[in-house]
C-alpha cells in the first residue's frame, strides 16, 4: 500500500468531491446492509454447518448475536446522531478512542471490506457455473462469471447510488421472499415431531461446538456498520441512520431465527441433526423447499442463491469504494480517490480502483487454480469477519469514551452501559473465532497465522504512522479525523 503522503513535503491542497446527499432513505440503507448480510446465501449455505456444529441451537445462536448487534446499535446509533462520515470505523474509533487507533482501524477496516467483497467473487462464480449446470447442462468457467459480476458490479459503482439501492432491493425481496414462502409451508404441513422450542433451552445453546457455531453466527451479522458508511449520502441522517440500523439487525436476527427453526420442524429436531451430520447437509434447505413446496421452489432457490451473492457483492463493493473516498479525504491515501463524478456525485475514482483490485484478485485465482468457495472465498472472508469483529469491539468502546465527559442529552444506560455490553459479548465471540479460526479457512496450522497477520501489521502500522505523524508534523496529524469530520458533525447536527 502506497505512503499516504511525504512528511517533508508540504500537505498538498487536491481537490475532493462531495457524495450526493439526501440520496438515500431509510430502507434504501436497509437493503444495502441487508444485502451485505446475503440472507439466503448465510441461510442455505452457512446455517447447514451452524447445526452440523452446534446442533439444533442454531436458532438461538442467531438470535443471541442479534440481540449483541441490538445492543452495540444502542450506543452506536447515539454516537451517529453526533457525525456523519463515510469511513464510520475510521470516524468513530478516531473520535472516540484516538486518531492513530482511528488510522490503524481505517486500514483494517478497508482489508476486511475488500477482502470480503473479493471473495464473495469466488462464491458468485461456484454458485453461477453449478446453477447453471444443473439446470441446462452447460458448463461455463467459474472465473468468466466471477469477471462478468466485476463488470457490472463495477458498473453500478460508477453510477449514483440510488441505482445500486434498486437493484438491491429487487434481489433481497426475492431471495427474503422464497424462504419465507418455504417456512410458511413447513410450518402449515407440520414436520415429523411437530413444534418444539427445544432449540432455545440454554444447555443446547451452549453445549459441544458452540464455539465453532458462533463463528459463523457473529458473521452472519458482518456489514452492521454499513449503515454508518452512508450517513453522508441519507436524508435526514440524524432520523435515518438509527431506523435504518434498527430495522437491519432486527430483521436479520429475527429472519435468521425463523428460518433456521423452521429446519428444525420440517426434518424434526432429531431429524435436522442427523441430516447435518451427514455428507449431504449443504442441500439442506434445497431439500426443504423440495420436499414442502416442490421441485420449482428448489430450482428457484438455486437460481436465487447466485443473485443474492451478487447483492452482497453490491453492498461490499460500495462500502469498500466509501473506505477508499474517506481515506483518499483524510489524506490516508492518493486524494485522487476522493474525487467525484461531475454527473453522479459518486466516488467514481474509488469505485474504478476497486473494481481493478477485484478483477486481477479474480485473475491471480485462476492463474494458480485456487479453488472459487474453498480458498478465494473462506480464505478472504475469515480474514475480513476477523478484521471487523475486532473493529466492532473498538467501536463500541469509542462510543463509551466519546460520552464519557458528557452523555450529550442521552441516557447513561444508552451510551455506557449498552456499549459495554456489546464490547463483552463482542470480544467472546471474537475469541471464538480466533479459536476456531480453521472453521472459516479450512486449513490448520501456520497459514492460519499468515492469513491473519495483515489485519495485526496493517493495525499496527497504520497507529504506529499516526503516532510517528503527531511528533513530527503536528499540522499534518491535525488534519486526520478532524477537517472533514468537524464539518461533516456540524452538518448532521
């Protein structure tokens, strides 16, 4: 990565551009953080290993998470209320804790979101060439798939936002929709052993392999922080963002509860156990739809599993553009990527850049024939869920030391005590995953440690510069975290 600027020189006065505000609305926000989350992919592709691991307390698990995310949302919501800023772990670490943590988690947090986002171009292109081998018998490469989601994603990334939010909302709707469609059934025709909350008692959610089940539980939730990235560009930021994130996590703890329960009553509680024990439990929930709505729903779910990779695709590809503009703003980066389009007001510079990164990510994958799912994917993303657990740990500490002084009009319990709730339940399941780590990976010893480092060096590395910034040009240091950030806080208040 490129040195922000030269300490010896003088601060270089490049113009930057502005993001189109009053663009978004509420739900608009919504469905970009919600589709981040890729409902069903994490639903028919993540909750089969969630009960292979932690057996029938999968349910819970997904609501005890969504209850976390309630928490951090109280305390989170209350500090966006006080500043917008498109680079919102880097704004609010820097505000709330201090600027070489900010500069360190800008960087991690920029990892995180683009190694995510280029990994699901892996997922996209396994699901792309297997749905369509399955229903036509035609075969297509998964990296020709993978480059034409580049392209168009890309595409959408140089428009204006709204257009992305659209698109967004189309494919959630439907992917949302035919799992709703398939527990609706289940619940109607009534399973083997009928309804039982046996999946909620406490000593089922905490038994054997709940350690490695809330790995992928706590990163079913990834992307919470996205509503954040778009204050600049919300209506009514003050009023939209805390909608936005409550109406996001609740919807998401509450989808994934019900649709994991429902398994739990189609193939009974002993029954969706066996099944995830066996070699077959990645077809679970296409069985489901099989078996309790017909063979059309099945072959609609595989269809939509691709589109729902692609809408989280969208959502990471901007959230990792707004890292990029942020940085690029704050002198962290090139400002080239600060610019503006003329006619979109989008970080066009960004987004153009992004989309480099993930074409020649995609390249490097085919050149040396990883695997799309087993290595593009669970490799880039067990680095990135990592890389934004830890900084979700750093933010709701922020939010405490930012009204530690003042509580700003709010209650005690909204500002301190929720966020330290979070920052607890946070950092045990951040242990989880750093202790499960090869869950996500799918490998065991060292690689695990070296896929890891980037997030430690680049964390380190970005608080080390800052500090070293601070003592030798202290009118450069100024400027981080605080030009932008000032007058972006006057605006929102």
């Amino acid at each position: 990565m490129a040195v922000p600027i030269s300490e010896d020189r003088p601060v270089p006065d490049a113009p930057v551009g502005r993001l189109a505000g009053g663009k978004l609305r509420t739900f608009d926000i919504v469905f970009f953080v919600v589709g981040a989350a890729a409902p069903l992919t994490v639903v028919a592709g993540s909750a089969p290993l969630a009960f292979r691991l932690g057996g029938i307390s999968a349910p819970a698990a997904y609501l005890f998470a969504g209850v976390v995310y309630i928490v951090l949302a109280v305390g989170f919501t209350a500090m966006s209320e006080h500043m917008a800023n498109a680079g919102a772990f880097y704004a609010y670490i820097s505000r709330g804790l201090a600027k070489p943590a900010g500069v360190g988690a800008a960087l991690v947090a920029l990892l995180s979101y683009c190694a995510i986002c280029t990994g699901f171009y892996g997922a996209f292109g396994f699901f792309a060439r297997n749905t369509l081998a399955d229903l036509t018998g035609v075969t297509v490469p998964w990296p020709l798939w993978a480059l034409a989601a580049v392209a168009v994603v890309g595409c959408l990334g140089y428009r204006q936002i709204d257009v992305g939010a659209r698109v967004l909302g189309v494919f959630m709707a439907a992917e949302v929709l035919i799992l709703i469609v398939v527990a609706v059934a289940v619940l109607v025709t009534g399973g083997p052993e009928g309804m039982s909350a046996r999946s909620f008692q406490p000593d089922q959610v905490f038994g054997a392999g709940a350690g490695g089940m809330f790995v992928l539980v706590l990163g079913a939730f990834i992307g919470f922080e996205g509503t954040a990235i778009y204050s600049e560009e919300a209506r009514e930021p003050k009023r939209t963002i805390p909608r936005a994130t409550y109406l996001a996590v609740a919807f998401l703890a509450m989808f994934y509860t019900f649709a994991t329960w429902a398994a739990t009553v189609g193939f009974g509680a002993d029954g969706v156990v066996s099944l995830a024990q066996s070699d077959d439990f990645g077809n679970m929930y296409f069985d489901l739809a099989d078996k309790f709505v017909g063979h059309t729903a099945k072959s609609v779910m595989e269809v939509l599993i691709v589109t729902s990779i692609f809408a989280a695709l969208i959502a990471f590809h901007n959230a990792s553009t707004r890292y990029l503009f942020a940085l690029g703003r704050e002198r962290l980066l090139p400002r080239r990527l600060a610019r503006t389009h003329t006619k979109h007001s989008s970080p066009h510079v960004a987004s153009v850049v992004m989309t480099a990164v993930s074409a020649v990510v995609v390249v490097f994958a085919a050149l040396v024939h990883a695997d799309p799912y087993m290595q593009l994917l669970l490799w880039t993303n067990g680095v990135g869920i990592i890389g934004i657990v830890a900084l979700q740990v750093l933010c709701a500490l922020a939010v405490i030391r930012f009204f530690w002084k003042d509580d700003r009009g709010h209650h005690f319990a909204r500002v301190k005590a929720a966020p330290a709730l979070a920052a607890v339940g946070l950092t045990a399941g951040l242990y989880l995953m750093l202790t499960n780590f090869e869950l996500l990976t799918g490998r065991t010893g060292w690689i695990n440690g070296a896929l890891l480092s980037p997030v430690v060096l680049l964390g380190l590395g970005g608080a080390g510069y800052a500090l070293r910034l601070r003592a030798r040009r202290p009118d450069l240091y100024a400027l981080l975290a605080s030009t932008d950030a000032t007058q972006n806080t006057k605006e929102a208040s």
